[in-house]
C-alpha cells in the first residue's frame, strides 16, 4: 500500500527522504501543449498554473515519494515538444529508466503522434524501458477526440502502462505517478535478476505485466 | 533624478545629436545600460539592431518605407488572404472552381491556408502566455490595427482563425466519439482560449499584436516558420518599443518590432534550426563554448560538473536560445540585452554572461549533489543581473 505519512494518498509526502532507497530518470515526451509542464507543477506544488511558457530545451524537477515503504526519488525530466526540440530530446532516451508519453485528449492530433513518440523509444531508449501513456485533459470533456477505449488498446498493443488524467484538476496525477514507480520498480528487479543470471542470448523486449 | 543618472543621459543625447552617430562610443555607452528616459532604450537598440542607420537624415524616410512595407505585408498576408476565405466560403459549394477546401494541389491556396492554420494555432497558444506575471500583454494596446479593425470589415481576422480553427476541430470531435446532444459551441469555449478575457471588437491586446508579428514572420521566413521560443525573444523587443515614452514612436511600435525581430533573428536564428545544431554555428557549439570557456576560468568548476555529469543542454540551451529571457524578470531581461546589443561581436557576451552566471554560484555549486545543482541552473537563484553583468564584464577583461 502506499504510506506516505498518515492516511491519505501519496500528497502526504512533502519532506525530501535524504537517502532514497530508489532513484529514477524519468523523461516526459509527447507533442506540445498536451501539458507535459503542467503536470509536472501540478505533481510538485498540488496546483494548476494555466499560466507555464513553453518550454524550451529540457527542464528537471526532483520528486520523492515514499511508496510501499520504500523512499523513491524521481528525476523527472521535462522535454519540449515542438518538432525542433525533439532531436535534443532523443538523446535523452538513453538515460531514462523510464519514459512518460503524455497526449491531449481534446486533441486527436498528439494521439496520432504518441505512434512517432513510440518509434523514437524504439530506436533510442533501452530495452525493456517503462513506458506510461498518459492522455492528458480529461476536464475538457465537452472537447474530448481521443475516446479512452482508443487510448487502452494503443497501450494494449505495445504493452504501456495507461492512465487519463488531469493536470488542471489533479485527476490521476499522483494516481498514475504511484502505479508508475512500482513498474518501475518491477522492471529494476527483473533487470538485477537478470545480471544474476548466466549471460544468454540477448533476449527480446520483454512486455510488461499490465 | 540623481546627477550621475542626468550625466548620463546627457551623454547619450549627445552621441545622439550628432548628423551621423558614433556606433563605436555608443556601443560604450549602451553595454552599461540605456536609460529609459526619453525614450533613449527604444532609439538605441533601433540603432544597434541595424534598423536605423547612422545617418539621421535618413531615418525619416527610412521608417516610413518599412512602415508601409509592413503594411503591405499585413494587406498581403492576413487581409487578402481573409477576403478570399470570406468570399470562398460563400461559394462553397460551386466546387468547379478551379481552387477548393479539398484540393490536393500543393500550390493550392487552400492548402496554404490550412498549413498556415496550423502555425497560427501553435503562435496563438505560446503568446497568450506570454510574461504571465504582467498584466501589460493582456491589456489593450493604444494604437490597435486599423487595418484589420476597420468594422466595416468584412475578412476573416487572425482572431476568428483561431476561433474558427478551434471550433471546427470540436464539431469534428462531436461526430466522431457519437455524442449527438449538440451543445452550443460558445459556451464550451475550449479552456485554453477562456483562461484570457477576449477583448471587445475594436480592441486588442498587446499579445495580438505580438501574435501578428510573429505570424508575418513565419510567413515570410517559411524555413524556420515559427520555433517555440521566438515569442520570448519578439516579447522583450515589443514591450520596450510599445512603452516608448514618445507616442509618434510608440505608434509604430507593431512594424519597428518586426525589423528589429527580423533583424536579430537573422543573427540568431540558427540556434532555431534543428539541420544546424552540430554546425559551427549551431547551438550545440554554442553550449561546448560555455564550458571550454568555463574550462579557462574557473576549472575547478568545470570539473565539478564534468563529474557530475551535467551536461550544457541541461539548462544553457535555453539560456543561450533565448538570450537569458526566461531566467530573469523582463525590466532585467531587458537591462541583461542593453549590454548584449552593444557587444560588436554578437553575441560572444552572452557567452560570458552565462559564465559568469556559473562562477558567481560556484561555491554552491562545488557543495552540491547533482539534484540540488540542477535546481540552481534550472531556477537560477541570483537576480541581481548588475553583479552578473559585471562579473562578466571581469572575465571578458582577464583574458
């Protein structure tokens, strides 16, 4: 279960663990103004800012949260969206431990590029990499293009964590963060029980168990 | 108003004055900062971005040609381009015509149409945001479009594009998730456009204009179209201009801010394209100039963040593309481009600014871990942009 000082979610976790047991680079990916940034605010400070500049470049943010008893710092890693950007992005796939696709439901647009998005992960990121596929937005409902069924069955077939969430109304924000460093986790241990093992083939890319 | 700050000005309305103005000392005098007064800021960075020449005889008709070519561009790119949408759209169903909404023709001016939709919406989204923190870009400028306000108007604006581009794209999202209760589209006006009061008819705010500009730009530079981040650098260039204290200059705020843009993309639009990153001119060799620079002064520092990994494209990238814009609070953004403007070799400064801005937190960062580094160069903590200034202004004279 997720104990993060007393009973309620994840939120309760506002001190630093000095020494966490866990640390992860996660890259957040996806086209711009599906509100990468503004995900990122709200898991950090607990509020919508309609406000952030786009961003340029890569931005990072630290954030720890204690979950099933473990302290999990996350390097967080906020990329820029425009097609420009996204060279330099690239190079940050080697890095990562995991990779958060995020799209906008009100727009059918960034869904259809989640697809280039996975192409890119493909090509650059290591094998076995984490992926979360986030549809972002969901108070714009009256707006919504991307039914969630779509969203499911795209993380289905290439095997994705997936959530829809909110980064205006915090729908899932911290939902999603939690689910996501346990797979985290999973993958980290199927990694250390692999360099146990005798080395073999290099094995295929291993699906995840969602 | 104090002695020294009188002297000041006095010096500058006397390199000024002159028939033909000394660039050399008025780059002196500029790199320690322009005063406001008079509108002294807003003359020398025309000068020094090579706007206005430095002949003063021929400034006169050297701004009315570009103020009318501006003109022409608006004519040509946004109002022309609206009549045509206004009277296609009423013969819409003739599809006879020989141009159509679904012709496939590259050339075709529907296509164009439809592409330059696209940019428009992704200029539209970052100048609504654009210095969030000041109530300036939100408020009615004095001097709105004349030529795009007239109500007797009947094209189709910039404002209704974006309007119109936004609301077909939600019809579309109606039909295809089946819902058929039909709301009515003004009142689920997407969030992204209700965040912002929208001004009445006959009024615009500063981010249109600035809207404007960009998208003029994008037309006319079809290579590099809009890049996220120009907004940040049109932003600094348009408030100053548009808060001229001397109305028959602030006026022309809107065309004087497109030269001046045009004019220092040119000398920085590369680090804007992607192709050019790893050139000699790209931003990448920009970034490796910082640290072999920081390398020379400072090469405990330097080591530092060798060793922990911190690579330049963790927070110079932006610091460099966007000439320091976002670190600092615009009247410093602003102060920071006085002696950026001024430097002859552009922008070989900014590389010591950047510097400088490493070395005077040098011995937080020799403490720190990787975490608490990066925090400091993603949220740069000083903001006193005189002592980086000077800092740098030190390590340019230690070579």
């Amino acid at each position: 279960a997720v104990t993060a000082g007393g009973a309620g979610g994840p939120r309760g976790c506002p001190k630093a663990p000095l020494d966490p047991d866990h640390l992860y680079n996660v890259l957040f990916v996806g086209d711009s103004h599906v509100g990468k940034t503004s995900f990122l605010y709200r898991l950090h400070a607990d509020t919508f800012n309609p406000h952030l500049a786009a961003t340029v470049g890569l931005d990072y943010q630290i954030k720890n949260l204690l979950v099933d008893n473990k302290r999990f710092a996350l390097r967080l890693w906020d990329s820029a969206g425009q097609e420009r950007y996204r060279s330099m992005t690239k190079q940050f796939f080697r890095k990562a431990d995991g990779v958060v696709l995020m799209y906008d439901i009100t727009s059918e647009y960034s869904f259809s590029d989640v697809r280039y998005w996975l192409s890119c992960i493909q090509e650059a990121a290591e094998d076995g990499v984490a992926v979360l596929l986030l549809g972002n937005k969901t108070d714009c409902a009256a707006q919504r293009q991307v039914p969630t069924k779509e969203g499911e069955c795209l993380a289905k077939e290439h095997q994705l964590m997936f959530y829809e969430c909110s980064a205006a109304s915090g729908h899932n924000v911290f939902e999603s963060m939690v689910s996501f460093v346990r797979l985290l986790k999973v993958r980290e241990d199927e990694l250390k029980n692999k360099a146990e093992e005798v080395p073999k083939a290099p094995q295929k890319k291993k699906g995840c168990c969602w | 108003m104090s002695r020294l700050h009188q002297s000041r000005i006095a010096d500058f309305q006397e390199v000024l004055g002159e028939p033909t103005v000394a660039l050399t000392k008025l780059r002196e005098l500029c790199f320690s900062g322009i005063p406001f007064d008079g509108g002294l800021r807003c003359l020398c960075w025309k000068i020094l971005l090579n706007y206005l020449p430095l002949e003063k005889a021929l400034w006169s008709s050297l701004l009315k040609k570009q103020r009318d070519l501006y003109s022409q561009f608006l004519k040509e790119m946004i109002i022309q381009p609206g009549i045509a949408k206004a009277n296609l759209g009423v013969s819409r169903e003739d599809v006879t015509l020989e141009d159509h909404p679904l012709n496939p023709n590259p050339d075709s001016r529907w296509n164009t149409y439809f592409k330059d939709n696209e940019v428009l919406l992704q200029i539209d989204k970052d100048v609504r945001r654009l210095y969030p923190d000041m109530a300036f870009f939100q408020r009615p400028t004095d001097y709105p479009c004349l030529l795009i306000l007239d109500p007797q108007n009947e094209f189709e604006t910039l404002r209704r594009r974006v309007e119109q581009t936004t609301l077909k794209s939600q019809t579309v999202a109606r039909n295809r998730s089946g819902v058929t209760n039909v709301s009515s589209p003004l009142k689920t006006t997407p969030s992204s456009l209700s965040e912002y009061e929208v001004l009445p008819n006959g009024c615009e705010a500063h981010w249109e204009v600035v809207e404007r500009i960009l998208f003029i730009y994008a037309k006319l530079n079809p290579g590099i179209a809009y890049v996220q981040g120009m907004n940040e650098i049109v932003g600094p260039l348009y408030y100053t201009f548009a808060t001229d204290p001397n109305s028959e200059w602030k006026e022309h705020a809107e065309a004087d801010t497109f030269f001046c843009f045009t004019n220092l993309m040119a000398e920085i639009r590369d680090n804007f394209i992607k192709s050019l990153d790893d050139s000699q001119c790209g931003i990448t060799y920009k970034m490796e100039k910082v640290y072999s620079t920081l390398k020379e002064k400072d090469v405990e520092l330097y080591l530092k963040l060798q060793e922990q990994n911190i690579k330049p494209q963790f927070f110079a990238f932006r610091w460099l593309t966007l000439l320091l814009s976002q670190e600092f609070l615009l009247p410093d953004v602003i102060r920071i481009w006085d002696s950026l403007f001024a430097d002859d070799k552009r922008f070989d400064f900014l590389l010591l600014v950047c510097c400088a801005m490493l070395t005077l937190i040098r011995d937080q960062l020799l403490e720190g871990d990787f975490t608490l580094n990066m925090r400091l160069l993603q949220d740069y903590p000083i903001s006193d942009v005189h002592l980086i200034l000077k800092k740098a202004k030190e390590l340019q004279d230690s070579k």
